[in-house]
C-alpha cells in the first residue's frame, strides 16, 4: 500500500461521518418538524396551509435529486454537496426566522432543493471511497443514521416546543451542517474527469411543473378552488400538458432525468411503484399522528413524539432484520413480509380513536416503520442487482425520486382529505359562519385552547377527528395497494 492509499485509508473514516453527519440533517427533518407542527401553527396560524410545510420541502427534494446527481458525475461530489448544505442551512436560518405560514412555506421550497443533494451525493460518496465487499458493512451505519435521526428527531422536537422554541428545530441544522460540509471539504479529494454530458433541465422544469400543479389540486380542490371554476381546468390542464412534454422530453434526449428503459424490468417497474405508495404512507402518518394526539387526545408535544419515535425504532430493527431473512427467503418473500406489516399498521391507525391512547397510537407507528423497513431493503438490494455499474446510480436515483415524490403528493392527498372533511363537519353543523378549518389552531396552543368554549372545542375535536379518520382511511387503502403491487415482483432479479 503506497503513501497515498493510505492516507485515503485514515480519511475514510473521517469523510463517512461527514457524509452520515449530513444524511442526520436531511433525515431528521421529517421527524422533527412533524413534532414541532401542531406548535407552529399555534403559533402561525394557517392550519389549511398545514399539509404544504410538508409539500413544499418534498416537492423541491424529489424535483432536484435526480440533477444533483447528474451534476455530481460532471464536477464531482464534493462542490455539489457543498452547495447542497449551503442552500440547506439557507432555507433553515429564514425557515426559524418566518412570522407567517406563507413565509415558512417558501423557505421550506429553499430548503427542499439543499436536500435534494444531501441523500443522493451522500450516498454516491459512499460507493466511491469504499469497494463492493465494504459496502454491505457501511450501508448498516448508514442505516443507523435513519434510526437514530427518527428516535431523536421527536425527542429533540417535543424538547424544543416545550422548553426552548419551534425556531429551534430549524435553528439546530446550522451548526451541523456547518461541521459535515467542513469535514467534506477538508478530507475529500477527488480526481474529476471532463465529460461531455449534457443536464436534462427541460425535463426538471417539466416534472416540476406537473407535479406542483397536481399537489395544488390534490390540497385546495373544493376547499380554496372550486372543482367548477375555470382556475381548477387550467390547473388540470397544466398537469397533464407538463406530464406530455415531460415524457416526450425524456424520450428525445440523450442523457434523460428519467430514463424509461430501465421501467422495462418488472422488478425495478414494481419496486419503483411500491415506493410510491409507501412514501405517501411514511408522510401520512410523521405529519398528521402528532396532530392527533396533541389536538384530539391533548397530550403534550413530547408524548407525540414518542408515538413517532416508535415508527422510527421499527424500521432500523425491520431493515437489519431484512439483510438476513433475503440470504434466506429471497427479496420478494422479504417485501411481502414488509407489506403484510404496513397493513397491520394501517389496520390499527384505521381503528385509532381518541379513547385508544398514545401507546396504540405508537403500536401502529411501530408496524409502519418495521414495513418501511423490510420493504426499502428488499428494493435496493433487488434493483441493485438487477443492473449493471453503469445503471446503478440511475436505477437507485429514480427509486428515491419515486419515494420523494409520493411523500410529496401524500403530503399535497392527505392534506387535502384532512381539510375537505374538516370543512364538510363544521357545515353540517352550522357553524361555518364562526369556525372554520383554520381554528383548529385553536386546539394546538394550550391557551388558546383554554379561552374556547365547550361546544366549540367540541365541534373542532370532533371534526379534526373525523378529518383524520378519512386520512388514516386512506393510509389504509394505500397499505394494501403496496402490498398487491409487491405481489407482482417477480422471483428473481433479472426477471
């Protein structure tokens, strides 16, 4: 071993605990900021606008993954991630500084397309620095950084509302970040080839465009848009027309944000679809449980914490689980063990009512997190082997673009399901000229929540009650979806 392998030896270490340090931010922002919500909205106001915090990050993350990459392979890892953390920690420091809804929803869109770098560059860096029979023993520390993120991000959160501020929960990502970009700099060292690849901006603009359009849809149809009205059909149209020349613009170019061929091969095609739904299903319930046991069972930010952090100890548990049962039983058997769990959760959640308690409410979050778990293993090590080197990247890239993405238009679904049968209650009962959807915000803030009258606190608990009923319906209904498209994998990889 020369000098200079070496010294790639000794920094190695260093490098990958800047690489997890930098997954820890991207990762625990889900967690944490769910935890913190009920809070900012106290404190805010706009609880119509709740579901787009949510949507806003997701929407800009699953929009800019796939062009980090490409950048990544044409001016290599290290300045793409730089750039990544320095618009991160941007969208972060405005993001505790917001006095309204809007305000945060817009530095949440700044701190989605930081994100977008962190979780894919990461990852490359990874495969870079370490050889293929290294990789299986880091992928189990880069597992533990969602483990450990998703434990701490409800307990960090719970803390910050109850004692400090929600400001803080964005406040925290600062001096992190600032220590993983540092680490990144100073030991990473890369030799770049040029290359002639062209950047498939285009298809961006376009699958952001569709996307963006159907997400207004999805939250404000029938509640700030009516279905009828001429706004609702441009919308529409937009979606569709950007869908259109998305596809034709990936079809026509040479280097494609989304290339449909490797869509051939039935285990990437299932996998890919299965993650879509999945990803509806994690945002489903890291943004509304809280939501539930703050506002209907009044329980304090830090119990709703827990309940998350059940989701989160499942699903490292579930995943260290999966590599051994696929040397046993195979990846389809594994997603199928994965997909009979997230039904039990959903089940659970479906039958969840404010006399159940926390510990159901954390029950369920548990068997979520164990199916998210096996099923995201069983994927990549299925796709991964499916392929060869030369696709690997892409093939892993599109499968975490189709999770992003359903994690945002779950955020945009749900959302709107949740303020739709909020509003249909409240009709019902007559009291649509003093309450609407945006009091609940009432039901967050333990002062506010003090001054209300008891039929008032009623209505609200009870319409917040039923609205969540509808998305844990939903949840549901998107469980046994994945678990009838997990069905069609096929037994072997190349199938």
């Amino acid at each position: 071993m020369d000098t200079n392998e070496k010294r790639k030896v000794l920094k190695r270490p260093l490098i990958l605990a800047s690489v997890m340090l930098g997954m820890f931010l991207a990762a625990i922002e889900a967690t944490i900021v769910a935890t913190a919500m009920p809070s900012i909205v106290a404190d805010l106001g706009g609880f119509s606008l709740y579901s787009w915090v949510f949507s806003a990050y997701l929407l800009t993350n699953a929009a800019t993954v796939l062009v980090f990459g490409k950048l990544s392979d044409i001016f290599g890892r290290k300045p793409i991630f730089v750039i990544g953390v320095i618009i991160f920690l941007t969208g972060s420091s405005f993001s505790g500084f917001s006095n309204s809804m809007v305000m945060l929803i817009i530095f949440r869109f700044i701190q989605g397309i930081g994100a977008g770098a962190l979780m894919p560059i990461a990852t490359t860096i990874v495969g870079d620095i370490y050889d293929k029979k290294e990789r299986a023993k880091i992928q189990g520390y880069l597992a533990s950084v969602w483990g450990v993120s998703a434990v701490t991000g409800p307990l960090l959160g719970g803390f910050f509302v109850d004692v400090l501020s929600w400001r803080f929960v964005f406040w925290m990502n600062i001096p992190l970040g600032l220590l993983a970009m540092l680490g990144i700099i100073i030991f990473l060292h890369e030799d770049i080839e040029k290359q002639k690849t062209s950047i498939d901006y285009p298809g961006a603009i376009w699958i952001v465009t569709a996307v963006s359009s159907f997400m207004f849809i999805l939250v404000e149809g029938g509640i700030g848009i009516a279905w009828d009205s001429p706004l609702m059909a441009a919308l529409i149209g937009i979606t569709l027309f950007g869908i259109l020349l998305f596809v034709i613009q990936e079809r026509r170019t040479n280097d494609p944000m989304m290339p449909f061929e490797i869509w051939k091969q039935r285990i990437i095609s299932v996998a890919n679809l299965t993650s879509l739904t999945t990803g509806m299903i994690l945002i489903g319930v890291s943004s509304y449980l809280p939501a539930f046991v703050q506002g209907v069972m009044g329980y304090s930010a830090t119990i709703a914490g827990f309940t998350l952090t059940a989701m989160s100890i499942g699903w490292p548990i579930a995943s260290t689980v999966a590599g051994r049962l696929l040397l046993i039983i195979g990846y389809r058997s594994t997603s199928i063990l994965g997909g009979m769990s997230l039904i039990t959760g959903g089940i659970l959640f479906f039958l969840l009512t404010p006399d159940n308690g926390p510990l159901w409410a954390g029950i369920g979050s548990f068997f979520i997190g164990a199916g998210m778990g096996l099923t995201n293993t069983s994927f990549i090590v299925a796709i991964q082997s499916s392929v060869g080197f030369e696709k690997r990247g892409i093939a892993t890239a599109a499968n975490m673009f189709m999770r992003s993405l359903g994690s945002a238009l779950g955020a945009a679904m749900l959302g709107g399901l949740l303020n739709g049968q909020m509003k249909t209650y409240i009709e019902n009962k007559g009291l649509a000229n003093h309450v609407s959807v945006d009091s609940a915000n009432k039901l967050l803030d333990p002062d506010q929540n003090a001054l209300l009258t008891e039929e008032t606190k009623t209505i609200l608990q009870e319409g917040l009650t039923t609205g969540l009923h509808v998305v844990y319906t939903g949840l549901l209904v998107l469980a046994v979806i994945s678990f009838v498209f997990i069905c069609f994998m096929p037994k072997k990889t190349d199938e």
